[in-house]
C-alpha cells in the first residue's frame, strides 16, 4: 500500500512503555507487567527489545526499578515533525511524533 491509501486511515496510537534489555532481568524487575507476547520464546539469557508494559505509567517503571536496585544513568528525548503547513501538511499536533528513552543501570 502506498502511502497515498494510508493518508486517509484512522489509526489509534497507542503509548506503550518498551524494555530492552536480558529476558531474565527484565522479568525479575517488572514480573506479571510484562508483556512478552511479541517475543515470548527468548531465552532468559538473551537480549530483547521487543517486551512492553502492560500499563502506560513511567511512574510505576520508575518504581519498580528503584525497588530493584536501579537507578538512572540518561534521558535523551526526540520530537520530530513530519512535515508541516509548508509542505502542504495539517497544522496540528498529529503530525509529531516523540520518543523518549531511559537508561537504567545497577550497581
């Protein structure tokens, strides 16, 4: 599908909180939370990107990574426009997209 049928569409984003790091970690800190149903046979020794929350609040993340030890070693944070007013684009706030990552480390 080009991206001429896909202007039209409706679609929901959905805000979702990703972790990265060992299968093994990961269910340790964030237990029954966890959502491994786009990666659910990964070793426990093994690296994912692909696991997310099953709630949407960084609060709870933060929380539960302080309880195990963690805590955070960077931010970094993107806004990015796709294109604008310009360039024959809406005027309003669906046209941006962010990505905000936090690195945790323990000791």
């Amino acid at each position: 599908i080009g991206r001429e049928a896909q202007a039209d569409a409706k679609f929901r984003r959905v805000a979702r909180i990703t972790v990265c790091g060992k299968t093994a970690l990961a269910k340790e800190v964030f237990g029954e939370t966890l959502n491994e149903s786009r990666d659910p046979d990964r070793p426990p020794e093994r690296y994912t990107a692909r696991y997310y929350l099953k709630f949407n609040f960084l609060e709870q993340a933060f929380d539960r990574l302080s309880e195990a030890g963690f805590r955070m070693a960077a931010c970094s944070s993107t806004g990015t426009c796709a294109f604008g007013p310009e360039q024959g684009g809406p005027a309003d706030d669906k046209i941006w997209t962010s990505y905000t990552e936090y690195v945790f480390c323990r000791d």
